[in-house]
C-alpha cells in the first residue's frame, strides 16, 4: 500500500460547519483520530470540497480542500457536490494506493469512486441505509458499515461476500457519552417551565 486517500465528497456547509471547523473536530473522532494515531499516518491524506483550494497541515494528517464554484447547501442537495480538483485528483492514484470514500450512496460518492480507478476502492457507510446493489457497491473492494443490519443487508440479501464486508465500531469519547444508566436532571432548567410559586 502506498497511499490512502481519505476522500469526502462533499462541503462542509451543508453540516453547518466551514473548512477548519470541520476539520479540527473530524480529528477528534473516528475514523480520522484512529488514522492519526495508526503507523498508516504517514502514508494517509484527507480531501474535502470547499471554496477554494486549500492545505490544511493539522498535526500527522495534511487536509486538502478542492475547490468548487458549485458547491455548498445553496446550490446543491447533499450528496450531489462535485469538484473537478478532487477528481483529478483521485484520478492519479494507482493500483497499489487505497481511496476510501466516506458517504454512503450519493452522486458524489459515484463520481469519486469512478475517477479513483485503477486504485483500490473502500466504502464506508456512516449512515443507516446501504443505497442500491449496483457497480457502486458491487466493484469497491471493500465496504465498512457501522450497524450490523447494514452488513446482514449486504451479504444476506445482496449476496456480497463477508470477507468485503466490514463491520467497525466507531469509539466513543467517554468522557461526553457514558454508559446508560440512572438519568440525572440536566444542569439548566427550561425558562419556559416555571414553577407555580415563582410569582412570574
């Protein structure tokens, strides 16, 4: 393996977020804060689309923004943002590089995966659904869900072998999300709830 493209086709305006917001806080979660720390950092780059081309240099992992004229949630629908830049691109990686695309069945993601040829192709699903069983799915070599109903979908119903079809248990910052348990009132109560002897 010589490169991994982590590939995601799409701006992120539509997630309410600019450029350096978007990619601090996708450093602080998986998949991207496992890449960081893995032996594959060296070897590893993140692509989004955005306004205008741009190197982002955040500590093991260089973020490239390609730009776009026609992106962003004014113009387009989620999932349909292009950028000539990012295909190109893709489009130079080789037989030996792996471009992983995060987003599951857009337009983007087709259009990634298309230009990516002759390189190795994984999928990862961040969603619930799986979309359609069509080249898109059929050709990546390989495919990461995260619900085990997605996976059940694609090799029990769509037939795909389960050796392409990996399940990955996102981490979790324990430190914001616990375990459940007894529920405690939440530190605020709502202004709109005002006790009956208040006098308001």
């Amino acid at each position: 393996m010589e490169h991994v493209a982590h590939v995601f086709p799409y701006d992120p305006r539509h997630l309410g977020q600019d450029v350096d917001t978007w990619a601090s806080s996708q450093l602080k979660r998986w998949p991207l804060a496992a890449v960081a720390s893995s032996r594959s950092a060296a070897r590893s780059s993140v692509h989004v689309i955005g306004t205008r081309r741009r190197e982002l240099d955040l500590g093991p992992l260089k973020v490239y923004v390609h730009p776009s004229r026609t992106s962003g949630p004014r113009l387009r629908d989620w999932g349909d943002d292009r950028s000539g830049s990012l295909e190109r691109h893709v489009c130079g990686m080789g037989a030996a590089d792996v471009c992983v695309i995060h987003l599951n069945d857009y337009p983007a993601a087709r259009y990634v995966h298309r230009a990516a040829f002759p390189a190795r192709v994984v999928l990862v699903f961040h969603g619930r659904g799986t979309g359609q069983l069509d080249a898109h799915v059929e050709t990546a070599d390989r495919i990461v869900v995260l619900r085990g109903d997605a996976q059940a979908r694609l090799i029990d119903e769509w037939g795909l072998p389960p050796e392409r079809v990996l399940m990955a248990t996102p981490s979790v910052d324990l430190t914001r999300f616990g375990a459940a348990g007894v529920r405690q009132s939440p530190p605020l109560t709502c202004p709109c709830r005002r006790s009956a002897t208040s006098g308001d």
